[in-house]
C-alpha cells in the first residue's frame, strides 16, 4: 500500500493509494454556520511538491491566507499542518475552524460494501469502540471534558472494509479540546478535527492546525492504533513495561457494593486462595466523602486501624491489596451517584479555591457531579502526592484502582493565575504520575489501574497505568475488542484488566477474558447469607458448582498465562470468520476463536515452516498435527475454541 497525494488549484489534497482514488481532504472556515471559503477561487496560489499556499477574498472585504504542509516519511501516511493568517486590514473573526475535513472515495469505499470504524473518543458509558457504521451516522465526537459527563479519549478515527483501511488522527502528545466528528450522510463519509470556539485574528495574526496524520492500513483498528503508538512514543508518551503483579487474577469488592466491610474482605480469603487469586480490591464507597477519603464509621469503625489490620490480614494469606479512589474531585454538597447523601468535603471548607472554574464562572463537574480539583496547581499536586503516600505507606495497600477517570477542563479561575486556561488540562498527567512513581519507589510490583469507565483511555494518561481496563464492558464482544484495542495502544505485552467476568455474557465468560489475552478477575460474594442478600442490588454468589467452574477457569489461566505473551496482529476482528485472536508466547501461540456454532476450518497464522501439536488446553484435547505456515485444521465448536499450538 502506497499512499501517495497533489494538491488542487482550490487547495484540496487529492489521496490516492496506489494510483486509486482514497479520499480528499480540505480546510474550512465558518462564521454563524455559513462556511467563508465556500464558492471562493483562491488567488495567488502557489502549489509545492509538499506544500500549497493561496490567498481568499472574503464576502465581506477580508482576506486570509491559507497554507497547508504536507510531509511523507513513509509511503503509507502523511502529516498535515494548517495554517490561517488574516491577511486583511481588519480583524477577522470565526467561530469553526476545520482542519482537516478528510471525504472518503467512494470507488475506494462504496455504500454496497459493509464498512466499519474505531473512533476513539470518550463519547459515553458503554461505547463500542468499534462499530459497523450505520447509514445517517453523525457524533460530534468531543476530546475535550464534558459537563457532568465523560470526554476525552484517543484522537483516532478508523475507517476499513475487507480492502481498505484509512485512519485520521492528530499527533499532539497532550489531549486538544477539538471535536472529530464523522459523518455517514447522503454526500458520503467524512472525519474531520475541529476547533469550535471564538476566534479574532488581527491584522497579520495567524491559527495553526493540530499536528494531523493520514494513514492508510488493511485489517482492523490494530495497525492504526500502533501506528498512533509510536508516533506518541517518539514524543515521551509510552506505556510502562508490566510487573509481575499485573498479570495475577483479581477479585473486587464491588459484589458487595457501597457497604463492604474489613471482615467480608478478609472472609472471602478462604476462596481466593483456593482459587488462585492474589488481587483483592477494596471498591467505592469505603470513604466518607470524596477529597477527604476518611474511612467510613460505620463500616470501617476504627478508621485507619482497620485498613491497617485489613491489610496484615491480606498480605500474610499471600494477597494483594489494591484500593478504590477517585483523585482530582471533591464533594461541595453536589452528586449524583446514588451511593449516599452528599454534603461538603473538609477538603473544599478548607480551600474553596482549589475547584476548576468554567468560562461562565460555574464550578467544573465530573460524571459524577462532584466538583474538580485544578491539577495545575502546586498544592492540589502535594495534596493527591500525600493521599498516596497515606494509602499506600501508611495503611499497606498495594496497588490502586483509580476510576472514572477521563479528562479535566481548562481552567477559568481567576485566584488560579493561569498563562492558559489549558493548562489544567495538560497538569492532569502529572497528578497521575505522582500517583505512579510515588507507588512504584514504594511497591516496586505495585498495579496502578486506570478505569476510564465504559470509554477509552485519554492520551496523556498512557505512561501512568501499568494495567489498563475493559472498563465495565456491557457484552464479551466488548471485552474481547478491548483487549486488542489496549494491546494495540499500550504495547502487545501490555497487562490489559479482563473487568469482571460478571459483566460477560452469561455471567461467566473466562473463555473471552483468558483467550483474547486478559488478566481474568471477578467479585464474588462469600460467604452468601440472608442478611448480606437484602442489602445487594444484585447477587453475585459462590455455590459449590459454580466454586468449581471457577476453579476450572482459573487454573487453566494460571497453567498458561496467555496475558503475559505477546498478541500477534493476524486476523481481522470483524472480516475474519470465526473471530479470532492470537498469542505468542516463547515458541508456542495461544488462538482463540469465538462463534456462535463452527463446523468448518479454522487457520492458524503466524506458524513457522515446521510441524506443531494443536492442543484444546480447556478440555486438554489432543486436535493432531499441523505443518507450518498455511495450517488449517477442521473443527467444532460452541462458543470458543481455545487451542495451543506446540512446536513438535
């Protein structure tokens, strides 16, 4: 695949992949929704081999002068670069400024043929990432924090049929309060980055564009996303290599929901053991209100005693302990998670100033409505540095499990002082890698799990979380894109946390979890009794048969650990049939294939040139030999099919 490109006299750039028409790609400008470019012939037009440049007359009597940039490294992406200078006598104002606006060929993707895409962007809980793209699709796709709601995310918009893969995504190592919107409308499909805000150039000022590449790939969101990796990587933006510790099972508290206590965490340690899981997580609610993070009276009554004993307990059975917070907010009397009564923090009574303000003067909330602490300031940086030295020195626990974390917005606080509203936003990764670093000097095979629940990670966090999440996955399809998502963005050894094998289908799904290369956990109750059952929402029990399938699971996921290998890029998670992942690890790959029935051939990629045993390691099933590199085998199955192949 070779992507190549030519600019038009109208400053259009004209893709092409391989001699054939891909895509076009322009810039425009609006002002109270009407575009100022449209129907203009640009003057003065100067056409480079990597570079355009034209002047525009406006309706009004202005003039603005555009350049656009393009670089090709490589001959499967280009870099663009915008730039806008108002060339005029008179201010020149705007409210929409597109930089790119990419309109995909409709030759390279016709409407006959299905079409998928990965957007990245932290829309809503419970988002696929990875969807077919419906006829009349149209999201906004914020990257910047919304409102009483999630934001954020990673700025890639992914295109691929069974020919064709194109990706937009901008560079910028910290997140951009810019939309992505995509369209699938009756002019075609178009992905774009936008600015939508106010903008006043004077006489000879200039806007310029995100840094944004095209690229062009075949097969799913993997490539891309690796793609996109190391574009951040050369930049200092890259995950941490996994400890040990990120790749043992867990279990959560959450079975027990708001009001779990020190004795139901230590109770469940008979089952834990058996079953071979070393991570116990301590979940919400065990505070007494968020920014102060006191241990419940009533649940944890001797207070920090309590956690300390806790976690003796826990750590001489041979466990782990991780612990639920949510850093960067603070309860000023608002919320509405439907787990207490708020009131106002100690925290905000004693520095009021601290909350992230919006433009209009109103304070900041998150997606829970409680208020948000403004990273860039220095005191809310040694505030969060001292609650991880408390958590973590002082009452023993291990590791964290950080949740709901999405983005935070510019800051328009006066008392702040602030060079940029944006700097609050780009201050964020540094509270987290406080959390990080002062963790790991402390627990060096510590686990920093960030949950940036029912979304997508937001960039900057990436060098901060040695385990990533599926993040309350609403299907085992979720779960299984997921985990290729997260191998793909954070690196293919990554740890990337299964969630709950609760939320799979049927409530049981290890096969999705283990096989497409999670770390496998769950949230039991134990023991199970009348009393605990009329406090709980929901009952997620441990009876004797079920005790066994457990066990079963775990034991095949402690035997093989296909987590820890390294996920190969082989198939297609959607044009590959039946779905199929898979794992190497030292000179065996781990497959895993999903469908709902199979009675047909399945192939086993990535072989070398050399016979291998192909080993059902759920049901140890001996399925015969196969010779190297075109291996296929016939088989049945149900489900999920989890097979090991072993050089002979």
């Amino acid at each position: 695949m070779t992507l190549k490109f030519h600019f038009s006299p109208s400053l259009e750039l004209q893709l092409m992949q391989d001699d054939l028409p891909l895509a076009s790609v322009r810039s425009t400008i609006h002002r109270s929704g009407l575009d100022l470019l449209e129907g203009i012939i640009p003057q003065s037009v100067v056409i480079k081999e990597s570079a355009a440049n034209g002047t525009f007359t406006l309706a009004d009597g202005g003039i603005l002068n555009l350049t656009i940039t393009a670089e090709s490294k490589d001959p499967h992406y280009i870099s663009l670069i915008f730039d806008v200078t108002n060339s005029g006598r008179k201010p020149l104002t705007f409210d929409r400024f597109t930089a790119p606006s990419l309109h995909l060929d409709r030759g390279a993707f016709p409407s006959h043929a299905p079409l998928w895409t990965m957007q990245g962007a932290a829309v809503n809980w419970g988002q696929d990432f990875a969807f077919h793209l419906p006829a009349g699709f149209n999201r906004d796709n914020y990257l910047g924090h919304v409102q009483d709601s999630e934001g954020g995310g990673i700025p890639v918009a992914y295109f691929w049929n069974k020919t064709s893969g194109i990706a937009l995504m901008h560079i910028e190592p910290t997140p951009k309060d810019w939309y992505m919107p995509v369209k699938a409308g009756k002019e075609g499909i178009s992905a774009a980055f936008e600015l939508r805000k106010p903008v006043t150039l004077r006489p000879g000022e200039e806007v310029e564009s995100l840094r944004v590449v095209i690229s062009v790939h075949q097969g799913d969101f993997f490539a891309p996303l690796v793609f996109y990796r190391d574009f951040l990587a050369k930049q200092g933006v890259f995950a941490p290599e996994p400890v040990a510790a990120d790749f043992e099972p867990g279990w959560c508290s959450w079975g027990y929901e708001f009001d779990v206590t020190p004795s139901e965490m230590t109770g469940v340690l008979p089952a834990v053991t058996d079953l071979d899981i070393r991570w116990l997580t301590l979940d919400d609610r065990w505070f007494d209100m968020y920014g102060d993070w006191n241990p419940r009276k009533d649940t944890f009554p001797n207070g920090e005693e309590d956690m300390r004993a806790m976690n003796e307990t826990l750590h001489k059975a041979g466990a782990f302990s991780q612990i639920w917070w949510y850093p960067l907010c603070a309860e000023d009397g608002h919320g509405r998670w439907e787990s207490h009564p708020y009131g106002r923090s100690q925290l905000l009574k004693d520095h009021p100033e601290w909350v992230i303000l919006n433009p209009d003067g109103s304070v900041a909330r998150n997606n829970r409505h409680i208020a948000m602490l403004c990273p860039a300031l220095p005191e809310v940086k040694e505030h969060i540095r001292e609650l991880t030295l408390l958590f973590i020195r002082d009452w023993g626990f291990d590791g964290h499990k950080l949740d709901n974390i999405y983005t935070v917005p510019a800051c328009h606080n006066p008392a702040h002082h602030h060079t940029r509203p944006e700097e609050s936003t780009e201050a964020m990764a540094d509270v987290y890698r406080i959390i990080f670093e002062t963790t790991r000097k402390l627990r060096p095979n510590s686990v920093v799990q960030i949950c940036p629940c029912g979304t997508p990670l937001t960039l900057h966090l990436i060098p901060f979380t040695d385990q990533t999440v599926t993040a309350d996955p609403t299907s085992s399809a979720q779960i299984r894109q997921r985990i290729k998502f997260y191998k793909a963005l954070m690196g293919a050894k990554t740890a990337v946390f299964a969630d709950h094998v609760e939320l799979s289908d049927g409530g049981e799904d290890f096969a999705s979890e283990i096989g497409a290369g999670g770390v496998p956990s769950t949230k039991f109750i134990f023991t199970d009794d009348p009393t605990r059952r009329s406090r709980l929402k929901e009952i997620w029990d441990l009876p004797v048969e079920k005790r066994g399938l457990w066990k079963k699971w775990l034991d095949i996921y402690n035997a093989h650990r296909p987590a820890e290998g390294e996920y190969l890029n082989l198939y297609d998670l959607v044009f590959d049939i039946p779905e199929a992942h898979a794992i190497r690890k030292e000179e065996r790959i781990y497959y895993a294939f999903f469908a709902e029935q199979w009675d047909d051939i399945i192939e086993l990629r990535g072989l070398k040139d050399r016979p291998y045993r192909i080993m059902d390691y759920v049901n140890k099933r001996d399925l015969g030999v196969v010779i190297g590199k075109d291996a296929r085998l016939d088989v049945t199955f149900d489900k999920a099919l989890l097979v090991v192949a072993i050089p002979v």
